[in-house]
C-alpha cells in the first residue's frame, strides 16, 4: 500500500492512541467475506471503474488502513478524491461513501489477524477506554495497513473504535 490516511494523535492512554481522523471516502462492500469483498474492491482500484477523468476504468493508488468491521469491508480512496471526483464502481455490490471527520480510538498490534486476536485486542482496547471513562459509539473494527504477501511478523494491525465526542 502506498498511500495512508492522514490523522493527528490527541494523546496515547496505556498503547491505546486517540486519533482525529478528517473526513474520508470509502469505497465499500457490505455482507461478503472479507476475501471475496477484497477481490471486489482490489478489481476496483484496478480499474472496474467508470471515470470522469478517462475513457476507461482508472488505476487508483492502494491506501491504507483497510476496514473490517462485522457488515462491510471498506478501502480508503487517496485524499485527493471526494465523493463526487471518485471513480464509480462498475460492480453493484461495491459502493462509495463519505466517512465524516471522527474520532477514533486505536490499539495497534503486529502479525496475523484471526478472529480470535482481533477479539482479544478489541476488548483489551474497550478494557481500556472504559478505565478511562472515554465512550465509545459502535463497535471495534479492524485496520489492516499491509499488503496480503506481507510475512505476519511485519504486518502493522489495528482495532479501533469510534468515540463520542469529548466534552
């Protein structure tokens, strides 16, 4: 991946980062495993598109974090596209949409990324907002920022979780 999602870390509470994330598209698929909607989206970026700027389907440059959360599984777009310059996805399972500016709650982990981690890094980050009385809105999600022939021992994952907002 080459590109990454900016954000600005407000504070780090015991390994947990709490992030301020601007708004973002996403281009997404709901209710599909996650291998089957990564070969959707990466045929996508690929060029399964239909673009105002070519004649035939854009290439648009990998960006990281993947999403995975329990219903959809979401690539970011690079930065320089917004909801209306984003090319529009040729297949009906694949949608765009606007991620407004959030505030997120990050608990970074290396390796693999099976179920049974994900659940343990998930209720360690929500042990630890809760000891920190900071509320979360949803539930976690997984980000992954490797690409898949990344060996385990140098992928860089997260879980995450979206706050209410401070005050």
């Amino acid at each position: 991946m080459s590109d990454q999602q900016p954000y600005k870390v407000e504070r780090t509470i015991e390994g947990v980062e709490i992030r301020r994330y601007p708004p973002m598209v996403l281009a997404t698929v709901r209710e599909m495993p996650d291998n089957e909607a990564f070969g959707i989206l990466f045929r996508y970026i690929s060029g399964n598109n239909r673009s105002t700027r070519r004649a035939t389907g854009e290439r648009i440059a990998m960006t990281a974090p993947v999403f995975s959360a329990s219903d959809s599984f979401s690539f970011a777009m690079p930065s320089s596209y917004s909801i209306d310059t984003a090319p529009m996805p040729l297949d009906s399972r694949s949608i765009l949409e606007r991620m407004p500016a959030r505030r997120v709650a990050a608990l970074r982990f290396s390796g693999t990324a099976p179920e049974k981690t994900v659940a343990a890094k998930s209720r360690e980050l929500l042990d630890t907002l809760e000891r920190h009385e900071l509320r979360v809105l949803g539930s976690p999600f997984l980000m992954r920022y490797n690409a898949p022939f990344t060996p385990g021992f140098m992928r860089r994952n997260e879980v995450g979780v979206e706050l209410l907002p401070a005050g």
